[in-house]
C-alpha cells in the first residue's frame, strides 16, 4: 500500500507517519519510484503499537524508540518485557528519606515472604513502588501499606492472567507484542475495572 | 508554624507553597502580623497530598484544583469519589468508530454481567477503557480482551480490599482523604506489584 492508505488504516497523520520513518521509529517501505514506496500491513501494525504506546500508555516517544528497539533486537521475551516495565515505571517522586527507608524494608520483607526475585534498588519499578509506599506512609494513610500482602496476592493473581494469555502464543514477535500490549493496555484496562469495581462496591458501603 | 518550618515539614519549596494559597489551593494561615501567618497541621497534611496527588497520580493543577473543591465541599464521601476518578481519568485517545463499537459492546456485556450499575458512554472510565479495550483490538490483541471477565472478577477482589480499606474509617474527611489516596496511590501501588509478578511468573515461563 501507499503512503496515504497507510496513513488510513493505522489512523495516523501522514505528517506523523513521515516524522516516524525520519526518527527511525518505523522501517523504511520498499521504493517503488524516487518519490513512492509501498508499505505492507507490518507497518500498519507497527503504527498502531506505536500509537498504543503514546496515546494509552502516555510513553513519551524517546521511550517508544527504546521500547521498539528492544523488540526488533535479539533479546529474550523475558528481558524485552524488562526493559518495557523500565521504561513504563518513569521517574519515581520525591520522598522524605525516613519515609523511604521504612517503605524498602516494607516491600523487601513482602518480596520475602512472597518468594519474589530480589531487585536493586535503582530498577525503576521497585523505585516507583517505594515512592509510592513512603507516600501513603508520609500521608498517614498506613491503612493502605497495612493490606499490602493482600494486594500483593491480588497482584500475583492478575500477573498469573497476564502470563497465560502471552503463553497461549507462538511467534515469538507475538509474544514480546502481546507482553507489551498487555502491560500498557493492561494497567489501563484493570484501573478502569478496577475503578468501576469500586463505585459498585462504594455505592453500598459509603453511600452516605 | 511559620511558612519555613510549614515547607520543611511538607517537603515543599516556600515559592511553591505561596503559589499554592494564591492559587487557592492551600487555605490561606491565620496572619499574626502583616507579613506573618501561622499554619497548622492540617496545612502540612494538605501539602502532602497535593504532592501525591501531582507526583504520584501525575494529576494536572487544574485537577488538583477540582478533586480538593469536591473534598471541601459539602458533598457524600461515594460523589466525591465519582470527581476524583472523573478527574483521574484523564481524556481517552481516539479509536476507529468501528473497535469503539465493538468494546462498547463487550464492556456494557460484562457490567450486565456482573450486576454493575450502567453509566452513560461520557463517563471518563468507561470511555477510557472503551478506548483500551479498542485499541487491544485495532492491534490484533483479542487474547488480551477474551479474558475480560476474569480480569473484572479480580478487579472486583481488589476494590473490595479498597473499600474495606476505606471502611474501617470513621471521620468523614478521613473517608474521603483515604479514598482519594486509595485510588492514586492504590493504582499506582497495584500496578509496581503486578509487574514485579508478572517479572516473577514470567521468568519461569518465558525463559528464553
């Protein structure tokens, strides 16, 4: 196909489908003619993964590139996803440095008791989940922190999903793909649930 | 406390904390001179919580602005929640009419269901995750979104820890506060647990 019926399919602006040829971030279609190419239904694909990533994941597109270039490259699923879940986890927040230190010994006696792989400190998720921890804890709400085994078993329930619907898949391209949707879309879609869930549930507890 | 001890103890900047009371954000102190004012606790804990909802939630001023004047206002702990998830929700990206559609469908299929109560297509979640649930399959990804209802029954799971969480409370700003923080921080907490599982499961599945 052309330029333009590309442009349609994915739904992406041909301004925005040549800007990503020029930043590298979709392969070059085959030149039929100095000023023509002919792009096939992998490039359709790979503009609406890009398109998933920017505009549901909200990655910034230096991200994306980084993503990309971790599927097109020769690593493992199990380490693609790695680098995906580094570059979805972002920049975690400021906390107070007492704070912090109580959230890592709360998430390292969970990961403990839970048989999780130890991490560094600096991988981002681990980072994030601190931060986000030495929040709660800051705003008094250890409610939340105090239920975290809990959540934690809730999580490990959902990450049980997550793998069976990637390991049902063959090719490993697919594989990697899915992971990746699946962790984009996936936060999404169970915060949406998750959100509707609670109004449910809220509505007979709370309503006041 | 004074403006110094009040930024010392938030870990928010003085310039940003008078940005703060001009935006009406923060109530202002009582003033004990005219270049003087005290503040209280409350002032600290409002701070906090403006950061988290900045930082963590990655929620705009203007947001802030509209979830802190559903807190203050008059209205029932499950209204406020409505505000604060509207606002968290963010703008959905753009689909096709057509995967629009079809997620319509299967998401109004699943709250049937599961008993949950209907809302109208403009409600922030449900756009948002229609949006989701269109773009898993603009992509191909319908693994993802045949399971649906097994991700909604956890969900389901999870929101009854939050509203348990919620429910233990008895002072009505403390319902409302932890509430807010449940789902800020409580997604952004799920999300870390579920990835660092999803790294667990998968490393023995995957394992290239």
């Amino acid at each position: 196909m052309r330029m333009a019926e590309l442009s349609a399919e994915s739904g992406v602006p041909v301004a925005t489908v040549k800007f990503y040829l020029r930043e590298g971030l979709l392969p070059a279609g085959e030149r039929t003619s100095p000023n023509q190419a002919r792009y096939s239904a992998a490039h359709v694909q790979r503009l609406r993964l890009i398109k998933a990533l920017t505009e549901v994941g909200g990655l910034p597109l230096a991200s994306v590139g980084v993503v990309l270039g971790a599927i097109d490259g020769a690593e493992t699923p199990h380490r693609t996803m790695g680098v995906v879940q580094q570059e979805l986890a972002g920049t975690p927040p400021k906390v107070s440095e007492e704070a912090a230190e109580w959230a890592s010994g709360l998430l390292a006696d969970l990961m403990r008791r839970h048989g999780w792989k130890e991490h560094p400190p600096a991988h981002r998720t681990i980072a994030n989940l601190v931060a986000a921890l030495a929040t709660a804890k800051e705003l008094g709400q250890e409610k939340l922190t105090d239920r975290l085994a809990e959540y934690a078993d809730l999580a490990m329930r959902v990450a049980e999903l997550d793998v069976e619907v990637v390991a049902g898949l063959t090719s490993l391209d697919k594989i990697i793909e899915t992971g990746l949707v699946a962790t984009v879309l996936g936060d999404r879609i169970f915060a949406g649930l998750r959100h509707l869930a609670q109004e449910q549930v809220s509505r007979e507890v709370l309503r006041g």
